[in-house]
C-alpha cells in the first residue's frame, strides 16, 4: 500500500471522529494549532505521536485503528463496537411534513467512540436534505448531549396535536439561528426536473420543542447489504437473527466460537438475501459443518 493511500485512509477516518462538526472547531477541542491541523487536514499529513495520542485518547479510540485500522475479525471485541438501537425517521421537507419516529427493532453496529447511554441512531428516507449531505438510506447518529451549531444539521422533536392527540413529532433540518422564543430552521423541497432543489425556511416556538440535538455522523448505510460487509453497514432483524441462533444452537459446544460465528452470518446472509433458506444454502452448511466438526 503506497504513503497516499495509507494517508488517504487515516484521513477517512479522522473525518469519521470529526463527524459533522466543523474540522477547525474539532481540532480546537483537541488542543491542535490551526496550522498543524490545516496540514493534516488539507494536506492529508499524519500527526506527530503527541496529537495522535490526543485525538485516541479523546475519541476514545485505539492507536492501531487511528493509524491502521482495526482487522476486520475485532467487530467481535465487545470493547471496540456496540449495537446501538436504530431509530425510523422519515426525512422531512414541506410536502412530506414531521413524522413520528418508530421502532424499526434493529440495531447497528457501530465503533465504541460514538457510542453513549444517550446517543441513538436513525434512518432517513427520502431526499429533503440531499444538499446538508443526507441521502435517501443514510443514517444518522444524532448527540443529544452536544451542542448544536448553526449551519448544521440537527434532529428536531415538538409537541404537536394531531387530531387531537398530543404526539412527539420529528425531523431532520438545517440550524440557522434561535432568539428567547423560536429557533429558526431550513431545509430543501423535492428535486424538480433538473435537479435542483429549493430552499425553505421555517420558525418554531421553543415552547413545543422537546428536543434538538446535533446530527454528529452521517453513515452511507445500505441495508441490503451483507453482514458481514462493513461494522457501519450492519443493520440487523432480530427475528432472523433469531432464527439463526435457534437453528445452529446445537452445534454451538461441538464448534469454535468464530467457526459458530461464522456459520450464523453465513446463514444470517442467505436468509436476508433469498428470504428463506434453500437446498444449496443448507447443502453448504452441512459440508462446513462436517469440515469444522472434524478439526
């Protein structure tokens, strides 16, 4: 692997760490000079040891994957990535209205660094908010916790009654500013045909919102992804999981545990993939069965 790539891919995920917050204002929290940041940053330079030990020691991070990143098999170390709930959001603009969050009983599997007792995760649909960087599929970790910032994205929660039912209503939109009394919000319409998509503006008294917290990571997530692809393209439907668990359980003490692992994100794999499990699919499992029982 050449210097560049290596650099190239510390950079990808130092912008990880970084999230959504301004680089510069990150760097600051670090304690790392303007100017020695501007070449990590935009001149993709590696940081001395001192900064380095900084930035995993605030992020929570290890050297080994600040610098190298983590062999794929540590998705397994429990002190390395947590399941975090994932939460359904449809993402807003003016035609599509607020909508309420739902259970999707998913989780995602996501580095420990971003990981906290308030912070959750969700999934956005639709394309409001292509131009702030959010996709129709991305998912969001959003920090209640953190300040917000204008200019970026924030998750929005009001009390708002709907047929006269008090409901906790959300969304996903761009933070320009607040006074004593209303915050101040923008977002974009649907595409037209070339395109482009129009900005909006929108006002909100403080005394209906519940909540508005920073939109921290924004995760290219492809649910119909394997498993095993990615730690941050893993989102998980307990009942197949289930079901997996059920069917190989008693081959769990006669096996490995990674040999067992392996197994169930086998048949994990298939059963999301052909939605239901075939003869193939169980021939294969039999052969690797029998070769890893043997061994």
């Amino acid at each position: 692997m050449s210097v560049k790539s290596k650099n190239e891919e510390f950079h990808q995920r130092l912008a990880l760490l970084i999230g959504t917050e301004e680089p510069f204002r990150w760097a600051k929290r670090m304690k790392i000079p303007s100017a020695t940041f501007d070449r990590i940053w935009n001149k993709y330079d590696i940081p001395k040891h001192e900064h380095l030990c900084r930035i995993a020691r605030c992020c929570g991070v290890s050297l080994d994957w600040l610098l190298l990143g983590d062999d794929p098999e540590s998705v397994s170390n429990p002190s390395t990535y947590k399941f975090m709930p994932l939460v359904g959001l449809a993402n807003c603009g003016i035609a599509q209205g607020w909508f309420n969050e739902s259970d999707l009983s998913s989780q995602i599997l996501l580095p420990s660094f971003m990981f906290s007792e308030s912070v959750f995760a969700v999934l956005c649909r639709g394309s409001s908010m292509i131009p702030a960087g959010i996709n129709d599929g991305n998912v969001c970790i959003i920090y209640p916790d953190r300040a917000v910032q204008s200019g970026k994205p924030v998750l929005i929660r009001t009390k708002s009654y709907v047929n006269g039912r008090e409901m906790l209503l959300s969304t996903i939109k761009v933070f320009n500013s607040e006074d004593s009394d209303s915050i101040y919000i923008s977002g974009w319409l649907d595409p037209d045909e070339t395109g482009y998509q129009s900005l909006f503006t929108e006002k909100r008294s403080k005394s209906c919102v519940t909540m508005m917290a920073p939109v921290g990571n924004i995760l290219p997530i492809n649910v119909s992804e394997s498993p095993r692809t990615s730690c941050f393209q893993t989102v998980l439907d307990k009942t197949v999981l289930t079901e997996c668990l059920d069917m190989l359980r008693p081959l769990y003490s006669r096996m490995k545990a990674k040999d067992f692992s392996d197994m169930v994100c086998y048949l994990y794999e298939e059963r999301v993939k052909n939605g239901g499990i075939d003869g193939k699919t169980i021939l294969h499992l039999m052969e690797e069965i029998s070769e890893k029982i043997k061994k």
